[in-house]
C-alpha cells in the first residue's frame, strides 16, 4: 500500500512538472506580429541589420555607415522576397472548390477588414457626422 501512494505523488510530482515546463515555453494563441514569411535567412539579416545598425551609431563614420545601408537594403530585398514566395505558395496551394472559405479568409486580410471591432462613431454635441 505504501508503494501506491509513493508511485502516485511520483507520477503526480512528474505530471506537474511536464505541465509547469509546458506552461514556461509553449507560446499561447496566436501571435499577434505573426508573419507568414519569417524565414531563417530574413532572421539572420535582420540580426545582422541591428548590428550595423549599432556599429553606425557607435563610430559615425563613412564606411560604418555605407556598412549598415548596405545591410539595410540586403534585409529589405530578402523579405519582399520572402513575403513574394509565400504569397505564391499560399495562392498555388488555394483549391476554390475544396478551399472556399480559406480563400475568403484571406480575401478579407488582404483587405485589412477586420470586422471583430466596432465602427467608430464621432459625436459632437450629440450629432453624429459619420452617419
């Protein structure tokens, strides 16, 4: 009987500690800077950005600063290059037979409709010039 109640706070102290490492570094919903087309090489870029970037502010000198506008535009090529393949790949992969509502998903993204918010309403005085 002593075995049991040792194995079951074993099993429970193990459980609670799976959840509590579960807790510290799965991330929760949905992120909200989310984009599709974060690739590893845009990640590398973008570190290396900041790094020219802080190199530029430190030395404020010519070749530092041609250094991080060069990063500069190399960053902003691969991710409109990255945002480019993505949108292909997404667009490829739409079946409107089979994908209608992933279509209209996307329809309403792309046009930044957002209709989980309420309109806003100006008031002056108690008239309404956005009706």
């Amino acid at each position: 009987m002593h075995e049991k109640k040792n194995m079951r706070s074993v099993a429970r102290e193990l459980s609670q500690a799976i959840l509590n490492a579960a807790r510290g570094n799965i991330p929760r919903g949905a992120r909200k800077d989310y984009k599709p087309y974060w690739t590893a090489e845009v990640q590398k870029l973008e570190k290396y950005l900041e790094m020219e970037r802080s190199e530029a502010e430190q030395a404020q000198s010519v070749v530092t600063n041609t250094a991080y506008k060069a990063a500069a535009a190399k960053y902003r090529r691969e991710v409109k290059r990255a945002a480019r393949q993505s949108w292909v790949k997404t667009t490829e992969s739409l079946n409107i037979d089979r994908d209608g509502h992933k279509l209209w998903k996307l329809a309403k993204a792309m046009s930044d409709d957002n209709t989980s918010r309420p309109p806003i309403v100006l008031e002056q005085d108690n008239f309404h010039p956005s009706h």
